[in-house]
C-alpha cells in the first residue's frame, strides 16, 4: 500500500470514528430533552394546602363540629337542612334554577347570619352522601376565616378579579370528608361590583353545573344598603334570611325579602346571639316557603 493509500485509509477511519461519537452525543441530547420537560414540570406542581379545622375550638364556641356533638341546637339545624336538600334534590328542584345554591344573608349587619351559614355547612357535611361547599361572598366584611380560625387565602376576589384563572386553584379542602372552602381573599377598592360581575355569574353557574350533587352555601353581605345583594340572589335557587330576636325590625325583614329575587325559596331562620363565658350561640326558629308573586 502506498504512503497515499495509507493516509487515505487513516483518515477514514478517523471519519468513522468521529460519527459515532457524534451519534452518542446526539442520542445523549435527546434523552435529556426527554427528562428535563418532565422534572421541571414535576418541580412545578404546587401542592394546595389542606385547611386544617380545630374542632374542640369549633364545640366550644357553638359550633356542630361532629355527629356526637351534644350543642342543643343540632337538631335544629337538622330540620333546617332537610327542607334546604329537599328543595335542592327533590321535586322543588325543578322549579328552581341552581336549586343545589343558597344564600345566607340579613337584612343588617351583626345579625348571626355567617354563624347560621357555618353551621349549617357543617351539619350537611355530616350526611354520608352529601358534599358541601362554604363561600365567603361577604367580600366587605370576610370573617368565614376569622370565625373558623384559617389564615386568609386566595379566594374568590382574586378569581373574580382573573388573578387565580381555575375555579379549582380557590377551593379548598378541609379535614372534614365533606366540607370544601372557598375564602373571601384579599380586598379590593371594586369589591362590590365584583360581585354583580358577569363573571361572578359565570362562577354561580359552573358551581351549580359542574358540582349538581353538591350544596353550596353563599355567606352573603347583608340585604339592606348592599345593592349588589340582591344581584346574587339571581344566582342562586334558595334564600335564608337571618333575623335576629327582639331586634331585628319587622319591616327592615320585609324590605329585605323583597329585594330578592321573587322566584327563589326562601327561608327564614330566627335566632339570637347569648353572650357567656364561652361565646355561646341559641337558635330559635325556623321558617320557610316560596315567595309570593
């Protein structure tokens, strides 16, 4: 072989061994364009919180925290929810649009309504079958996470605002099988008008559609100087307006009652807040129907 052929042959075989290193980073590259979506979108996923319910607190302070809670008021509350499930599920659910969406409200402040709202998501949630979500539509003056003691979370303002773009990212479970949370979220100076929003239309409607098995509970502002109050109950199939005993006017109740939507049932809860040692809260009576034309 001649010193020409010689080099020839050398230098083919440095081409030969050049294109198989070549073929190991190349298959080395793809299998790391393989791995690396997938872990960073494994490091991305945020684990949403668990809120944490302290019963003992939530007994001492009258609420219905469990089967075997011994508050006098149980029962009560047991005859409140039926009529309200009923009404959600049974034959009235058909005269009723988003008949499984209640509102909670008053006709002024400081009359125990988010008392009676937790209350009642509480003894619903208790049903083996029944899943209960609670939202703080209280935007003004929130105090569903100040009256079950959780640190304030993103809630409905920032949907309602499309800070928070799934309905999913504000719902919260608790440790409570059945009870899910939606909290008020931080303040905002168009905290009313978000309410009256086409978006908060929207969010009624998917709650009501996407969850039919599923009572959802709108702890509401009260009735009376809140304009956007009554907007909601367009939203939702049922009412419970809150009156507290020996001081709440007759009138300011009916003021209220005709501000709502005439279509809905609604219901009245009379109750009255005794101040003790240990904060405890009596119920008084119940009543309810459909609203005249």
């Amino acid at each position: 072989m001649s010193t020409i052929e010689k080099a020839l042959a050398k230098q083919k075989q440095a081409e030969q061994s050049n294109n198989i290193n070549d073929t190991k980073d190349n298959n080395a590259i793809e299998e790391t364009v393989v791995v690396s979506p997938q872990t960073v979108a494994s490091e991305n996923i945020v684990k949403k919180d668990k809120i944490i319910l302290n019963g003992e607190r939530l007994n001492e302070r009258g609420f219905i925290y469990s089967a075997n809670s011994t508050h006098h008021i149980q029962e009560e509350f047991r005859h409140i929810k039926r009529k309200l499930i009923n009404n959600a599920f049974g034959l009235a659910a058909k005269t009723l649009n988003h008949s499984n969406l209640i509102m909670v409200s008053s006709s002024s402040p400081n009359e125990g309504k988010t008392y009676i709202a937790i209350n009642l998501a509480l003894s619903i949630a208790l049903e083996q079958d029944k899943t209960v979500l609670l939202v703080d539509a209280d935007v003004l003056r929130p105090s569903l996470h100040r009256e079950l003691e959780f640190e304030s979370k993103k809630g409905l303002l920032e949907y309602l605002l499309a800070e928070v773009t799934s309905l999913s990212d504000i719902i919260y479970s608790t440790n409570i099988d059945n009870l899910k949370l939606i909290p008020a979220g931080k303040p905002h100076h168009l905290t009313n008008e978000l309410l009256a929003s086409e978006r908060m239309a929207k969010l009624a409607k998917e709650l009501a559609e996407r969850y039919p098995d599923r009572i959802v509970i709108f702890d509401c502002p009260p009735i009376i100087g809140v304009t956007e109050t009554p907007v909601l109950s367009d939203l939702v199939g049922q009412a419970i307006v809150v009156v507290e005993e020996s001081k709440t006017k007759v009138d300011d109740v009916k003021n209220a009652v005709s501000q709502l939507n005439k279509d809905i049932a609604v219901g009245i809860v009379m109750n009255k807040t005794l101040r003790s040692k240990k904060d405890v809260y009596g119920y008084y009576g119940y009543g309810y129907g459909r609203k005249n034309k």
